[in-house]
C-alpha cells in the first residue's frame, strides 16, 4: 500500500478482489483528469487477471481475479502508472450538445432553483446553458453522467425527500453536480428541463452518449422542438 503525499495517490485494498486508488479529495476537473488518464493506462496495459477498471470523480477501482494475478505485483504496477508523467492527451472530441426543454411540466423544479438564486426561471436557463461541463464519472444506471461544474449561484441542493420516479430525460441539478437522468428512476434532484436525446441506449452501436473525460454544453428549446424530437 501506498502512503498518500502531495500528489501521490493513495493506494487500500477493497476486499481481496479489488484495490481502489484515491487522489485529492475533491471535485476537480484536474483531479478526474489523472483519475481517468490512470484507468485508461491500467486498461491499455491489458493485465492478465484484471476484470474491471472503473474510474470515479476521484479514485479508480481496478477489480481483479485474485488466482490469475498477485495482489502485491499489481499494487507495484498501479503505483508505476499512477506516478508517470501524463502524456500529451489526444485532440479532445467536440463537446456534446443537449437540447432541453427547460421550465413547465418538464422542469418543475425550476421556479424553485429561481427562488434559491434570487433570479429569473430565464436567468437560470441562460446560466445552466451557458457553462461547459465535464463529465465526471458515469454511474447509478447506465448511462447517468455526473457533470459539473455548476455555477454556484444556482447550485441548489438536492430534495431532502426524494422523488418516487424521475423521468426519462430529465435535466438536473444536485449541488454543483448536473446531469440527465436515462430511465424512470426514483430520484431526488432539483428537475429543471427535459431533453429529448437518450444517454443510454442499447440499440445504438454506441449505446453511452456521455464517457469520462468528456464535455457536454446544453441548449435550450421550446415545447414544440422537444415534442417533434424524432425518438429513435
């Protein structure tokens, strides 16, 4: 195991089928970005025993079969890789696009985020879809991203109660954290819009719209736009 330092990740046993290395505690693109370079280069290496590799805002969890690989030897490569310098990072893609209806029955959250920032249901829409945000980590169903950042000002928490179904397609606001929920799901997120494209979708040949690492802006439309959005 690893001792955690400045800029020295630290390294604890999850289980004896699984090690999780931990960065900086703190939700940083910077931090997601050695994440996410370091569970890339664990996944490029192809180790021989190694079943998963999942990274998080922070941390990756590197799952392993314990008779096909030793503990100790795949502790000492980790450590390599996640002490290497970072290589020039490929050309980026594109930011992703998202179109959201925001506000009325799609969005009824929205007056109430208004009211916690003390501005216009317009002014949150302009902020919202203003900003660049970084996809985190994927996870609580296929297909949820976790982005940010949200600009504070209308970062509100999320319900104390949360929702017993949240719509496929809604667009949401937890604290600094927005995202887009793929399926009917309880949740407990300020709801501010809807979108009409789909985050998962096993039909795809892609079926993940969103991966970690990338950049994703949104865009408003009206009513009509989202109710002819073609579905497939």
């Amino acid at each position: 195991m690893t001792a955690p330092g400045p800029h020295v990740p630290r390294i604890v046993a999850a289980g004896d089928a699984a090690l999780v290395v931990e960065f900086d505690e703190r939700i940083d693109p910077s931090v997601n970005a050695r994440a996410i370079a370091l569970a890339e280069a664990i996944q490029s290496a192809s180790l021989d025993g190694v079943r998963d590799v999942v990274p998080a805002y922070r941390s990756v969890a590197v799952y392993f079969d314990p008779l096909r690989i030793d503990f100790d030897a795949l502790v000492q490569r980790v450590e390599q890789a996640a002490l290497m310098p970072r290589t020039a990072p490929a050309a980026a893609r594109a930011p992703i696009r998202v179109p959201v209806c925001y506000g009325g029955a799609l969005g009824p959250d929205l007056a109430s985020v208004a009211a916690f920032a003390h501005v216009s249901e317009q002014d949150v829409i302009r902020i919202h879809s203003a900003g660049t945000y970084r996809v985190f980590m994927l996870g609580f169903v296929p297909g949820f991203a976790y982005m940010g950042v949200v600009d504070a000002s209308i970062a509100m928490p999320r319900h104390a109660t949360p929702r017993v179904r949240v719509p496929a397609g809604s667009v949401a606001i937890a604290g600094v954290q927005t995202g887009i929920y793929p399926a009917d799901t309880p949740g407990g997120w300020q709801l501010i819009g809807r979108t009409p494209v789909k985050p998962f979708d096993p039909r795809r040949a892609e079926p993940f719209l969103m991966q970690a690492g990338d950049a994703v802006q949104f865009y408003a439309i009206g009513r009509e736009e989202f109710d002819q959005w073609p579905s497939a």
